[in-house]
C-alpha cells in the first residue's frame, strides 16, 4: 500500500473507532445500523486495500449513492465481477 491508502485506512479505522453506529465503542449493544455487508466504512478500507486510493474513494462514493436505509440488507461486495466469476 502506498501513503494515500494508508492514510485513508487510518482516517476510516478512526472514524470506525469514534464515530460509526455500526463500529464505535457505544454501538456494541446496539443491533447493527448499516444494511449493507460490508458496512460502508468496510467497504472503503476494502475498495482502497484493493484498488488505488483514487477508484477505491470513487467506488466508495457510489456505495454511499446507494444506500437506502430503509430497504432490507443485502450483500454488497467490492469486485462483483471477481465473486460472480468463482
């Protein structure tokens, strides 16, 4: 991994840490606010690790667009096309 994506995988862990429904230190007795799986914070760190920062942050982005809390949960993963192939 390079500076970019290092730096935006310690910004997500800290907002994972401080700040997530999902992730944070008072959600541990809470159910689980995100409906997708992978939250959206797990996602980025996923996106980044496996692409650049750049198009990990752009599919980030568009993962973001699509969130509709309200809809049932559902499986969301980051390369579609490698999990459909297998």
């Amino acid at each position: 991994m390079n500076i970019f994506q290092k730096t935006i995988v310690k910004i997500v862990k800290q907002y994972q840490k401080y700040i997530s429904p999902d992730h944070s230190f008072w959600a541990k007795d809470n159910p689980p606010y995100c409906q997708h799986i992978p939250s959206c914070s797990e996602y980025m760190i996923e996106s980044v690790e496996k692409k650049w920062a750049l198009k990990g942050s752009i599919k980030w982005f568009f993962r973001i667009m699509r969130c509709m809390p309200w809809w049932k949960w559902w499986y969301d993963p980051v390369d579609k096309q490698s999990k459909e192939k297998k």
